[in-house]
C-alpha cells in the first residue's frame, strides 16, 4: 500500500473515522512492512499489539478440591426452618387457655379503645360536614 493511503488512514484512524476494514488495512500494513518511517514506528508497536493479544490464552484454572460448603448451609437452613415450625406448634399447644376473667377484661379494654377511636372519627366527620357547609355556599357565590 502506498505511504499517502496510508498516511490518511492514520488521521482518520486518529479522529475515529475508520471502518473495520480500514483498521484491518492499518493492521495489515504495520505487521507485514519492513520499512516504515520513523513516525510511524509507534503506531507499529500498537498494531503489533493486537496481533499478539488475539495469539494470548490464559491457562484453565483448576477447580477446587475442598468441597463446597453450600449444600450443608441449605441442610442446616431447612432443619432450623423445620425446628422453629415444631417448636411454635407444640409450645402453642402446651399454654394454658385464658380464663374467662381475663377474656371478659380483654374484652371490656377493646370496647373502651373502640369507643375512642370512634369519638375522634365523629369529630372528624363534623368537621368535614362544616367544610360541606362553606363548600356549597361558596360555590352558590362564584354562580
């Protein structure tokens, strides 16, 4: 190839205008030209380097001999699942049910907690009727 194709595949190489054609030519050239000008000898050693980095393998690597320890982390991951399900189930079993005292106590504290709640509900609803109120009469105004 001639040194003037050459030189202007290096600048379009340089402002990133090159096909992959182009830079196969460039390849080309830097790995089988003897006499290149000594401007160019950079460009010898970057070409050149591809070529030997598609040549380069890496060794396999070697697969361990210890034995994993994932398979005994799931074994001993389902025997706690199943242990804390047993012993759930069985100390619900073994309470002592509630005596009716204490159910009638329970009972009575929920309706008086009910009973709040539905106070602060009912004041909340008076609000938003008085909020109706101002709603309607405005909007009687704007018409």
């Amino acid at each position: 190839m001639e040194s003037k194709a050459i030189a202007t595949l290096i600048r379009k190489y340089e402002a990133g205008e090159t096909s992959l054609v182009e830079e196969s030519q460039l390849k080309d050239y830097f790995s089988t030209t003897e006499d290149i000008p000594k401007e160019w000898l950079p460009y010898r050693a970057f070409f050149g380097y591809f070529t030997e980095a598609y040549k380069e393998t890496f060794p396999e690597q070697e697969s361990s001999k210890t034995p994993s320890l994932y398979p005994w982390m799931a074994i001993a991951a389902m025997i706690a699942v199943i242990l804390t399900v047993f012993l759930t189930t069985s100390e619900s079993k073994n309470s002592l049910p509630p005596n009716s005292e204490e159910l009638n106590l329970a009972f009575e504290q929920f309706q008086t907690n009910i009973q709040q709640v539905s106070n602060h509900l009912n004041k909340g609803v008076e609000q938003v009727a008085y909020l109706n109120y101002w709603n309607t009469t405005t909007q009687k105004l704007i018409k």
